[in-house]
C-alpha cells in the first residue's frame, strides 16, 4: 500500500473515477459546483524569473514564486525532508509553527532521491527565522509522530489551530484502518490538542466528535470573540463547506455550535451547506472587513480560486482564478492549497500547495515529488 498521505489517498480514488477530467482542467459538469464549471487549461509560465508572466490566472492576478519559501523547505536532512497538509500558526514570539501530515525524515541526496524509508503520521515544524526544528517522538533512527491517539492502530492527521496567550490548541483528526485495503480507512475523530508554549509541551487532548461526517476545523478562522471551524463534508465527488464556531473565551474545546442558514443551533444535524465544491484542505479568512475562501478544485486540479463574501458565514462568490498549479500532469498531482495570511505583505498573499504521485517510486526518485511549494498572489482582493 502506497505510505503517501492516506486522506489524500482518499481523494486520489475519487480523482480516479474522475480521470482526465481532474489532470486536463477540462470542464466539471457538478449542477451544484459553486464556483461554475469552466476550467481554462493551463499555460506554462513563459519564463523562469521568480516574477511569471502567463499562466491560467488573468489581470489584475500577478504571480511571484515564493523562492524564500521553497528553498526553506528544499531539505536535504537532519528532520523534515517532506510532507503534505503544510498548515501554519504564528506563534506569540515571533516564530512560525507547521504543522504537516503524512512525513519523511533521514537524508535526501545530493541528487534529490532518497533513499527507500518509511514515513510518520505527523510532524510540527518550527520555524525561527531560516532555522527548522522538527518535533516528533522519538530518536532520529526510530522516530515516531509527534502526536499519538490512546486508541491501538489509529493515528492522526493535524488540522488547523490557533494560540491564545501562552497556549496553543490544534485540531487533530483520529483515523482507523476500516475494511482493509489501500481504501480501508476511515476519519475516527476529531479531537482538540492543548499545548503549552513556548516549548510545545502537551497539555491534554480532549475528544469532540466520533465518527465525523464534516471535518470540523480544515481551517481556524478568529472573528469578533468567535472562532470559525470550518469542514468539508463528502458526498461522491462532491465536498462541502459547513461551518461551526464557539466563543474564543471557551477556546476551541468549548461548545461548539453549528450554522443552520439563518442561526447557531446545537444539533450538527442541522448544518447547512455552505459552498460546493471545497477541496478537503482550503482558507477562510478576514482582510479589511471582507471574508475570502481559497480553495483548489476538488478532483486534482490545478486550478486554484479565491471567493468574496460579506459574513463569514458567506455566501462566498464572485471567484477569481488566482494561479494554476505547474506541476500537475502525468502522474504528478497538486493538492489542498492554502493561503497564510501573516505573511501578507504589500497585498501579496503567500498560498502554499502540496505535491504528490499516483506513482510511489516518483517520491524517492525525487524529493521535489512530494513537499510543499509556495507563490505570492498579488492582485487577489
């Protein structure tokens, strides 16, 4: 069974059933698809500075490759050597925390090829100035995830979080093997983390939905005294954005309430649909009074789009094709971008995607196959 990033595993069967259609940027004929059905096809970037001038994305859109970023995150060893989900938290102090799903450590040659190792579940990364330290339990010969569920045979999956004072809380999702077979796994839970800072120190974890159907907390959003849990529920090839939120105060452990279409209402059942389609990792946030959601599209494509909306509730609309994914074609896909949004600068926004293959091999014949890239989007409100 492949060891890339089994929630990613998960799309890939949905993005197999959808073949050409995701790897092409050909049309999606979804009737409820939100963000319409039209998908130009991509255009390489005519040049190779680190300002590119054509691609799918149209004016006022500029794109600048975040070359500080992807050299950060080009290791050759001595911890995180690659790794997918790639969320980020700003820490109180001044530095960055990631936090990443399915991860290599050990050496990468000078080549990019590394040798046949294995992978852990989960890595936080912590990023002071040009300087990386990953935890994870553990010795660098026989290391293990950094976050670890009580229950035998799960594992988890890092969501996003938020910091208040000198704590850090993050959504952790439980998975469990279910059914055997590359396909036989299942979201267990979703489960809330508490750590001290500034060392990282385990506080408790405290569970808060068994078997989720929507997972709560794919982004954070602070706003007027709330936090936003945004989710993606999946229905075939469809995923949609639901939200909940509960008072800062309570912090992310709190109740949890749930928007209906008109209120906040306790029973999840009554979650309404906010948007289709929404990839399983996507943004939400707040800039000068407006609400935007990033979102790449949900089969594989290379296409990623940004929406407006006036409440954080949405309805999120108006979308712009921000930037089309280079990377994608053969068996090379892009998944989950995201944007961070303390690094915006000068109205440019730093989005990140991740990048995997269909063929396993691909990841230890090069590095480069399975890791994170970034750009900076100009022009996106």
């Amino acid at each position: 069974m492949p060891l890339f990033r089994q929630s990613a595993i998960f799309t890939i069967f949905l993005g197999l059933l959808a073949g050409a259609l995701a790897l092409n940027g050909c049309k999606d004929e979804s009737a409820d698809f939100t963000s319409g059905s039209f998908y130009p096809d991509m255009e390489e970037p005519a040049d190779t500075s680190d300002t590119m001038q054509s691609g799918c994305w149209e004016a006022p859109i500029t794109i600048r490759r975040a070359s500080e970023f992807n050299t950060l995150f080009t290791r050759f060893g001595g911890g995180w050597t690659g790794a997918d989900a790639t969320y980020s938290i700003p820490l109180p102090d001044g530095r960055q925390l990631w936090l990443f799903g399915d991860t290599f450590l050990g050496t990468v040659n000078a080549d990019r090829s590394r040798p046949p190792t294995g992978l852990i579940r989960n890595t936080f990364v912590i990023q002071d100035g040009e300087d990386l330290t990953t935890l994870y339990t553990g010795s660098p010969g026989n290391a293990s995830a950094f976050a670890q569920p009580q229950e035998p045979g799960w594992w988890y999956w890092p969501g996003h979080g938020v910091t208040k004072g000198d704590t850090l809380e993050v959504v952790l999702y439980g998975f469990k093997n279910e059914g055997g077979g590359a396909w036989g796994f299942a979201y267990a839970s979703i489960d809330v983390a508490k750590y001290a800072l500034p060392d990282i120190r385990l506080l408790s974890i405290e569970r808060k939905v068994l078997d989720p159907k929507i997972n709560y907390g794919a982004c954070v959003l602070e706003d007027n005294g709330f936090y936003y849990l945004y989710g993606a529920e999946k229905e075939g090839l469809q995923k949609y954005l639901h939200v909940a939120r509960v008072p800062v105060a309570e912090g992310l452990a709190g109740e949890w309430a749930y928007y209906d279409g008109a209120d906040w209402v306790a029973d999840p059942g009554q979650s309404k649909r906010l948007f289709a389609n929404v990839s399983e990792q996507f943004s939400v946030f707040r800039h000068e009074g407006r609400y935007y959601l990033l979102t790449q599209h949900h089969i594989f494509g290379s296409q990623i789009y940004i929406y407006k909306a006036d409440a954080p509730t949405g309805p999120f609309t108006d979308p712009t094709l921000v930037y089309c994914t280079p990377e994608t074609g053969g068996d090379i896909f892009t998944y989950n971008a995201f944007a961070h949004t303390q690094f915006l600068d000068r109205g440019e926004l730093l989005v990140s995607y991740n990048v995997n293959s269909f063929e396993f091999a691909d990841v230890f014949a090069n590095a480069d196959n399975y890791r994170p890239y970034f750009v900076w989007v100009k022009g996106w409100e």
